[in-house]
C-alpha cells in the first residue's frame, strides 16, 4: 500500500477499512470464546465482505469515488 503513491484519502479509507475488519476479528474471537457460534459465523460473513472490498478497493484505487458515495448511499438508507 505505501510503495505506491496515493492520494491521503485513498490511503485513510484503506487505514479505515483495516480498522473495521480488525474490529470485526475481535469480535469474532470474543463471540467464539463464549460460545456464541452463530453470531461468530453471520460477523464472519461481514469480515470476509469487509476484507475483500478492501482488497479490490487496493488493486483498483481508482474506484474509490465509487467506493465512497456507496458507503453514503448505504448510511442514508439505513437512517
């Protein structure tokens, strides 16, 4: 990611994404130690979704606009 010169935001959405996927492993290990199998499994769903946009994000940095304005269309909706 830091070999390759980026705009700030395209390297602060990468930042943001690993972020919330890191959120979500800890979520899923602490639902498993407790025994919790299937919300770990339905946020495992989330994780692998998370991981993977933020690795086509990564190999296509040019759709970051896209990328952006899809997060801002899912927030409005869900509000």
């Amino acid at each position: 990611m830091f070999a390759v010169k980026e705009s700030d935001a395209f390297r602060h959405t990468l930042l943001s994404q690993c972020g919330i996927a890191w959120h979500h492993y800890n979520a899923v290990v602490l639902l498993l130690a407790h025994k919790f199998v299937v919300p770990s499994l339905d946020l495992s769903r989330t994780l692998f979704e998370v991981v993977v946009g933020t690795l086509h994000l990564l190999e296509n940095p040019n759709l970051l606009p896209d990328f952006l304005d899809h997060g801002k269309l899912v927030f409005y909706e869900s509000g």
